[in-house]
C-alpha cells in the first residue's frame, strides 16, 4: 500500500494501488465495474493530477477492517484551482460532474461530487480547509 502524504504530515492509506476485488468484471461477457474498482480509477486520476488525497468515511472503514455497507465514497482532496481543472478534463465520459460546482467548491472550501456513469458509484471530493 503506498500512502497519500499531505502537507500537514498525515498519512492516508492509498487505495489506487492495492489490488481490490476485481468482482464480476473478470467473468466473460460482463464488463461492469465494481465501485471499489471506480474509486480505484478516480484515485489514479488524483494521482496523476498530483492531487494529494484521504480516504475516509465509510469506505476507509472498510479499508482497515470495520465494515460498513456503503455505495459512495468520501475523499479529502488538497488542490488548486489548475489542478483541479486538470482533474475534472482527466475524467472523461466516465463520470458526472458538474465543472461549475466543482469551482464554487474550490473557492468556498466546500465539497462536489462526481458519479461514475457505468455503476453509479458517487465519489464526494471534500476540499480541503
């Protein structure tokens, strides 16, 4: 597992690359993705954007092995408004977002969400203060 770093010395376990339940998507003929899968994906576009990141919440729960049933996921995000617009292009057609809400997040230190289309997997992106 390697880990998100932020600024402030906290360390989060970083889920992008550990090796998560592949679930139906490995069985012939069904290509559906599972949400631990989506949230897999919009970890790497974080790291790839260098967007320093925290899981938490439910989903991080489960991580360490308390767990609770869940179908989103919340994440801590440290970022600025360039990375953030490079972010929100990386994610293609997979994912709703709205661009305009994001922004608003951004400058009110809010939080905005974004859905992944195929499995309906909600991901709330926490700006953070």
């Amino acid at each position: 597992i390697r880990c998100a770093t932020s600024r402030t010395g906290c360390h989060t376990p970083d889920i992008a690359s550990q090796s998560l339940p592949c679930g139906l998507s490995g069985v012939r003929g069904y290509l559906a993705m599972t949400p631990e899968e989506a949230l897999r994906l919009v970890l790497s576009k974080l790291d790839e954007c260098s967007i320093l990141y925290m899981v938490t919440g439910s989903f991080a729960s489960n991580m360490h092995g308390v767990p609770r049933a869940t179908y989103d996921a919340d994440v801590v995000i440290d970022v600025d408004q360039e990375s953030l617009e490079k972010f929100l292009e990386s994610l293609g057609q997979e994912f709703y977002r709205s661009e305009k809400g994001a922004k608003e997040a951004l400058a009110r230190e809010r939080m905005f969400n974004i859905i992944h289309l195929e499995t309906g997997f909600k991901v709330d992106l926490i700006i953070k203060k």
